[in-house]
C-alpha cells in the first residue's frame, strides 16, 4: 500500500492511504474522545464526539475522525475552538439523552462542563444509540438479535418487537462493547440474563460434563460447535468450562511430558 | 421491435399521424390533482357521451399540465385547430361540452386557454387551417401570465401526451435521443456534452451531472448501477410526481442515456409508496419500452443492455438522501452514512454508482436532441437550464411552472403565481422544502439559482416554493417545520436527533411565551450545532427555517420573547380575538363560522362579540370577516 502525507495538529505523517484518520491520530498520542468507535468494527460516526477540522485547499470543515479516510493533503486540526465547542454541545446533548449514564458525565465534566442546559428526556436512561451492540451482534451473528427501532428521538435499541430474541445466543459481546452499561447480564441460577431497560433474555446454561458447573448458554456452545464443524477435534473442548478445559490441557501436557521421558530414558 | 434508427423514425412518423387525427381528439388530465378533482368521473363521462352519441372521438388520459388550480382539466384537439384546455370540468359540464363539439361548437366561454402551437413538444410543426370562430377571443399560450414566462424541458410533454402509450412520446419525438446516443456518440461525447450544457443536479445539491457520471464511468468495479431517486418527500412539492405520473418515457430515456454514457446495466428508480400513480405509470412505460425494444436487452439492436427496476420507499423522509435511499434498495434500514468515500466509488451493494433526480434525467434526452450549447444559453452564469418549482400557499396559481434559472422570485409569485389572493400582503416564501429558508419581501427580486439562494439563507432544495401571506407567523413556521425534521430524522447522529430534538423544544417555548432570550440565544448555538456537526443532508439543513427567520424577521421572535405577542396573530398563547364594534356589519359569518359558539350578537345590527372562555383561538372568525373587523391582540 502506497503510503501518503497529511497533517495532524501541525505534524506531518506518512501513513497508509484511506486509514481512519482517529487510529492515527491515537498511534501519534493524540487524545480523541469517541464514544461509538471500536477498532474491531466499521466506523459509524453516531456520537460525533470525534470531530476534527480538515482544510484542504480552500475548503474548511468539521468532520468525524472515525470515519475520515485519509488522503494525500488533508490539514486535520483536533484542537480548534470550533472542534472543543463541537465536542461539548455533542457531550451536552448526550448527557440530557442519558442523564443516568456515568461515562458521559465524566467526559462531559472533562470538558469543562457542570451540567447540561437541556431537561433531561423523559424517557431518559443509559443508553446514548452509539449502535455498538447492533454492529458487534452483526459482526458476530451476521444476522443481529438486536438492532434499531423506530426513527428520529423515538429511536431505540432491542430485540425484534421488544421480545426476547431467538436469534441471541447470549454471547455477551453487545455487554462488553456498551461504553454506559445500559445493556447489562447476570447469572441467574441455571439461567443467564441479558437486560436493556425494556427486553430482556433469558439463556439457559449448560453444565460442564466433567464437573457438574453451569458454565456458559446452550445455544452459544451450540453455536460455536457450528461454526467451528470444520474443526472436529475441538468438539469435545468446546463443551466443558474453562477450568476443566485449563484442566484437561494440563493433563494433555503432563502426559505428553511423561511420555517424552520415558522415550528418552530408553 | 424497433431494431434500428430508421425503424424508430418511421415509428415515429406513424405514432404522429395517430398523434394528431383527422378527427377530434379529448384529453382529461388524470395527474394526480386531476384525480382529486374529479377528473376520472369526468373521462367516463365524457366517453358515455361520446359513445351515446355515437361520435368518432378520440378520448384518452394525459397527466397533469401545471395549472392545478384549474383542474380537472380537458383539452380538445380538433384538426386544423389549436389545442384547447376547458378548465374546472365537471362530469355535466364535459357531456355538455361533448354535445358542443358534435355540433361543431367550440365553446369558448368554457375555455381556459388555447394553444396555437404545440411548441412544448419536440419540434411539431401543424399549421392552423380551421376557422376560429368562437375561439378567437380564447387568450392564447402568450397572453396567459400563468404560461407566458415559463420555458418547459423537464415537464414537457406533460398533460399532452397520454402516458401508457408509448406511441404518443414516440410521436413527440421520443427515443430520438436515445438512438443518436447509441448509434453516433461514444460514451465520452455524451459525458461531454452533458458538462458543457452546464446541467446541475436537480435534487437539491446542485452538483455538476457531467463530472458526477464522469466520475462513475472513471471508477473501477462491476457491475455499476444508475439510479433514479423519485422520493420527493418534501411536504407541498410535487415536480417529480408530476412528470414520473405525466411523461414516464423521459425519465427511462434519460436513464438509459446515463446508463450507457457510464457503463452501466442495471438501474433502479426508487419512488415513494405515496406514489401509487406513479409507481404504476412507470410499470407501465417500462413494460411497453421493454416490448418495443427500448429498455433491457440488446437496445435498437445494439449490443447494450440496461434493464431497470422499481424500488418503492416506504415513507421516510430521510430516504431521498442519497447513502440512505442506497441503504433502502438493499434491503436495510434508511440511514446515510458520511460520503468521504464517494458513491460514483462505492454506492449501492457497494459498487460504483450515480444516481440523479427524476428531474435531471427528465432533462438529458432534450439537451442530447437539442445541443449543449443550446441548454447552456438557457439561464444564467452559474445555473443553467430551467427548474421546476410547484408553488403553493397563499397562492392565486397553485400548480407548477418551469421557469429559466435566474428568474426573479418576483416574476414566479406575482406574474406567474399571481400573487398572494384575498388582497393580502405578501410576507414570506420557503424555498426547497421543509429544510429550506424563508426569504422576505426584500428578497423577492433575488435571480433564483443554486448559488444565490444558498447565499440567501435558504436553498432550492428539489423545487418546493411555499407561499405565506401577513397571516403566518413566522416562528409558527419555524416551529411546524422543525417538528416535522424532528419526526423524520433517522436518529442516527447525535447532532441531527438530539439538535432539531431541542430547537424544537425552545421554537415551542417562544410560541407558548414562555420563552427568554437566552432561549433564543441558545437556539441560534444549537443551530449552528446541527448544521456543521450532521452526517447527512437532513441534518445539515435543518436548521434552515430557523435560522433564516431569525436572520430575516428577529423582530417577530423578540415580539413573543420579550412583548409576549405574537404580531401575525397565530400563536394561540400570545393572542386573543376581539371584534371591532365600530368596523362589524352584523353580518353574522362569524358567529356561523365559529365552532364553540363563542360568538355572540352579530345580528339585527348588534355588533358580535367574542367570549373569550369559550374562544379556541382557530382563527376561522377572522378568515370568514369580510369587513376586517376581527382584530388580534
């Protein structure tokens, strides 16, 4: 890949064309707040909180970082008085959305500001429609059990017709990406649970056939023997829990060790 | 099938023969407002005459001519004679008019307008051997303001030529472009021609069409697509509707054109399921050009191909953004995405793709047949060509009118329009939809094209043209327009959800009084806010009504601030109904009009009176007063 010249905040780089111009600017050590980015995912460009000024030639603009390619030329400018004042109203706008969520009163406070000018939305929870938990399912599943619902400021995140989804097979990713801990699990006896404020699923959990723990949700363990069918002599690891897959290599290392022994004492 | 040049000619010389028969020939506009008005009952009326009395009349649909405020309307054709539209038709009033006309009567008294010659078609040349008779003091094209200043390319055709016949486009000239494009021009020179006629988008960006195709032909990846973008959502505009309903050949005939000159196969034409005539008249006209050859494989016996799909939206606004209306042909929600990489690059299913408005592509076919430079003479510096604008509101003409861009808005409201009716002052117009600015009375001699608009505060947006007379408050509008982009957001992006979420909140604020003027302060911020921080062309102009209302009328929004009046009299917190005593003729309208029965008096010469418990605040007393004596304080 051809490598090309931009500026970042006064300092020019060579960089491979069309990277995002937000991982580069982060590999410089520059900071730039995002709260709908992922490195493992596409870019979005839903929060707005990544916004930098680009000039090139005569033109001059705010645009998101995550998903500006970089091209030969660009001036990218992370600091202006225009992109500070961008950021905070973004950050106000999302504190009245999600009033209860702590990550974004932390970045807001960051920026200088105490609180929000705006009443707090009525239906006003966590959740900030980063769209996180709909790219990652889709990145797992293919086919999301979550996604978007209606437009506009009724938009919202969840199952299909706010039931619980047959799709999901509880893998947890769309917990571990949401930046405000609106999407939330817990384990529940045999069961493991997945809440947003208004679905929630219900997963049974398997038992490990080596010691009797429950350990992980059927259908994910169904899933990832599917996926990996290809591969048959990981079948029977994928079905008992992690401390008695740890276990069992153990044991696999140790007797390979002890055979290796006795070949060489012969 | 018509296999070649010269089969398409004499084709064409046949289909003109049937085009203009030795006998008298009816039309009934059956656009969509033709529809709403009746038009259909009086078709069949017309045909029950027609065949009661045993006429030999030819009687067939057409789409809509502009002048919807006259509908339903019906044009006579008689060899020898001009073409005559009878206005305002009503199912008694055609089979009267039938009747006339077996007995040779041309009714003058119930015409509109004639036309002398059918110079908005392509080249026909008829001469005019008839008598007159009561014809002649019938004002003609040139003598009706509503005509005389408008230039017709993109609407051409409409409301002369019945749309699900293929034979009556072909008659006009039809499909002649398309076999100089495939026969006589490479790929290139129609690219060519098409930048140097200077033709601009004509949904609202206003971008160069020539570079945009020149750009997808450029692009590598296979297979590219060509698409046709007919969601006019915009509440109050309807050109697109109005030529996919009147002349659906245009578009396909453009679209082909690009297709070819780009390299592509495959089209689609996306139209809002709002659109049901449409949608179908387009059916229609695929399947007849598919017959006769003029779409899908092998064209005229060529080797291209272009086949061509329908693609209906599903009623989202945000769906006539480009990135979107792609994300919704492929089967996905309608959400744009930033277009840092182009989609001439990367568009629909992720390939090289060009898409133009049903006004551009209605356009191609006349600047291929008549010459770039021809095109580029029309207009002025930077816009060239005409546009389409459907101009409604307070409005006398209520239809659409194809002006040359720089006409004044001056000339479109007044002369063409005819001005603001009832005898009131005019006050404002919103240009380019729901997401257009509205412009003041010092505004009106602005030359409208793209560039002087957007300089303006507004834009020209696909063409809407809103009307508003002393009566409309301005913040009212501001507010009414928000709420509807505040619905219509896709709630993607913060800056466009959350943005027009809280001017919405504070236009509200300032129309109940309950609002400071930080508030308005504030506004102005987040406005600012969401146009520079929106991904996509909703968001971006947004902000619009707003802002250029405060630019224009900030005295009206400090009036609700700090006065807590609103001065047009709309805002039902700020205002209160009083009727002057010394101005009521006790006619009793109001009282009659009234529907809470807050009115009292208006009789045997007592004064009405207001009770003001009961009052609504709808405004209707005030409409009905013929003697101004309703008064708002």
């Amino acid at each position: 890949m051809a490598l090309i010249k931009t500026t970042i905040d006064g300092r020019e780089v060579q960089v491979e064309r069309d990277r995002w111009a937000i991982d580069v600017a982060r590999e410089m050590g520059i900071d730039i707040p995002t709260l709908c980015h992922h490195p493992a995912l596409e870019p979005y460009g839903a929060c707005r909180l990544c916004v930098v000024e680009v000039t090139k030639g005569k033109w001059t603009w705010l645009t998101t970082s995550c998903d500006l390619p970089i091209r030969e030329g660009l001036n990218i400018r992370t600091d202006t008085p225009a992109v500070i004042a961008a950021r905070k109203m973004a950050i106000e706008l999302l504190w009245a959305q999600a009033p209860d969520a702590v990550e974004v009163q932390a970045l807001a406070k960051q920026l200088g500001m105490e609180k929000p000018r705006f009443a707090a939305r009525a239906e006003a929870g966590k959740c900030i429609l980063c769209g996180l938990c709909v790219r990652v399912c889709k990145a797992v599943l293919g086919q999301p059990a979550v996604g978007f619902s209606r437009r506009g400021v009724e938009r919202d995140i969840g199952a299909p017709f706010d039931k619980p989804s047959d799709t999901c097979i509880g893998c947890g990713a769309c917990v571990a990406v949401c930046p405000t801990g609106h999407i939330t699990s817990v384990e529940d006896g045999p069961l493991w649970r997945l809440n947003t404020s208004k679905t929630e699923a219900e997963l049974e959990l398997a038992k490990c056939p080596e010691c009797g723990r429950r350990f992980a949700p059927v259908k994910q363990i169904e899933f990832i023997r599917k996926t990996l069918s290809d591969k048959p002599e990981r079948a029977v690891l994928d079905q008992i829990c992690p401390a008695c897959r740890k276990a069992r290599t153990a044991a696999g290392l140790s007797e390979s060790s002890r055979e290796r022994r006795i070949c060489l004492e012969k | 099938m018509i296999e070649s040049v010269e089969k398409l000619h004499a084709r064409q010389d046949s289909a003109r023969e049937a085009f203009y028969p030795d006998k008298i020939r009816i039309g009934v506009g059956l656009g969509t407002c033709g529809l709403a008005n009746g038009g259909g009952d009086v078709l069949n009326s017309i045909r029950e005459e027609v065949e009661k009395q045993g006429l030999d009349f030819v009687v067939h649909g057409t789409g809509c001519v502009g002048f919807c405020e006259m509908e339903p309307l019906v044009d006579v054709l008689a060899p020898g004679l001009p073409r005559v539209f009878y206005h305002h038709m009503s199912p008694d009033k055609a089979r009267e008019l039938v009747a006339s006309l077996a007995d040779g009567d041309f009714r003058g008294d119930l015409a509109l307008m004639r036309f002398d010659h059918d110079e908005l078609l392509t080249s026909v040349e008829r001469p005019l051997t008839g008598k007159l008779n009561g014809l002649a003091n019938v004002s003609t094209l040139e003598q009706t303001p509503f005509y005389k200043s408008q230039m017709k390319i993109a609407i051409r055709n409409c409301g002369f030529v019945d749309p699900h016949n293929i034979e009556e486009y072909l008659a006009t000239g039809g499909y002649s472009a398309l076999a100089k494009t495939l026969t006589a021009m490479q790929p290139e020179e129609i690219i060519d021609c098409i930048e140097q006629s200077g033709l601009r988008g004509r949904g609202g960006g206003g971008f160069a069409t020539g570079r945009k195709w020149r750009a997808c032909r450029k692009a590598e990846g296979y297979p590219k697509y060509v698409l046709c973008n007919g969601d006019e959502g915009d509440p109050g505009a309807f050109m697109d509707r109005s030529i996919m309903e009147g002349n659906p050949h245009a578009v396909l005939e453009g679209m082909v054109i690009g297709a070819y000159a780009i390299g592509s196969n495959h089209g689609y034409i996306y139209v809002r399921l709002e659109y049901p005539l449409a949608i179908n008249n387009l059916r229609v006209a695929i399947r007849q050009a598919e017959e006769l050859g003029l779409l899908g494989e092998n064209i005229m016996g060529t080797n291209f191909s272009f086949k061509v799909q329908i693609s209906r939206g599903a009623g989202a606004f945000v769906c006539g953004e480009s990135t979107a209306l792609m994300a919704s042909i492929e089967g996905f929600s309608g959400e744009p995405r930033a277009k840092h990489i182009h989609t001439s690059e990367k568009g629909l299913f992720g390939k090289p793709t060009n898409l133009n408005n049903v006004e551009t592509w209605a356009n191609v076919p006349v600047i291929i047949e008549k010459g770039a430079d021809w095109f580029a003479g029309i207009g002025n510096e930077s816009s060239k060509g005409t546009k389409v604008f459907s101009l409604v509101g307070k409005i006398n003409n209520t239809g659409l009118v194809e002006v040359p861009m720089g006409t004044t808005l001056r000339e479109i409201i007044f002369n063409i329009g005819g001005g603001v009716p009832g005898g009131r002052k005019f006050k404002a117009v919103q240009t380019g939809g729901p997401s257009g600015g509205c412009l003041p009375e010092s505004q009106l001699d602005l030359p409208v094209d793209f560039e002087k608009l957007t300089e303006a505060g507004s834009m020209m947006g696909s063409g809407g043209m809103i009307v508003m007379d002393d009566r409309t408050c301005v913040v009212e509008v501001a507010r009414y327009f928000t709420d509807f982009l505040r619905k219509e957001s896709c709630g993607k992006c913060t800056a466009c959800r959350e943005g027009v979420l809280r001017m919405y909140e504070i236009l509200e604020k300032i129309t109940c009084g309950k609002a400071s003027p930080q508030d308005v302060e504030l506004l102005e911020e987040i406005c600012v806010y969401v146009r520079d921080n929106s991904i996509c062309g909703l968001g971006k102009s947004a902000p619009n009504p707003t802002l250029s209302t405060l630019k224009y009328f900030r005295d009206e929004y400090m009036a609700h601030v700090t006065g807590h009046k609103c001065p047009a009299g709309v805002c039902k917190a700020l205002t209160t109904f009083e009727i002057d005593p010394e101005k009521c003729k006790a006619c009793g309208l109001c009282a009659k009009a009234c529907p809470t029965g807050a009115i009292s008096g208006g009789k045997k010469k007592v004064p009405a009176k207001i009770d003001q418990d009961k009052c609504v605040k709808c405004g209707l007393c005030r409409e009905v007063c013929k003697f101004e004596a309703v008064a708002t304080t």
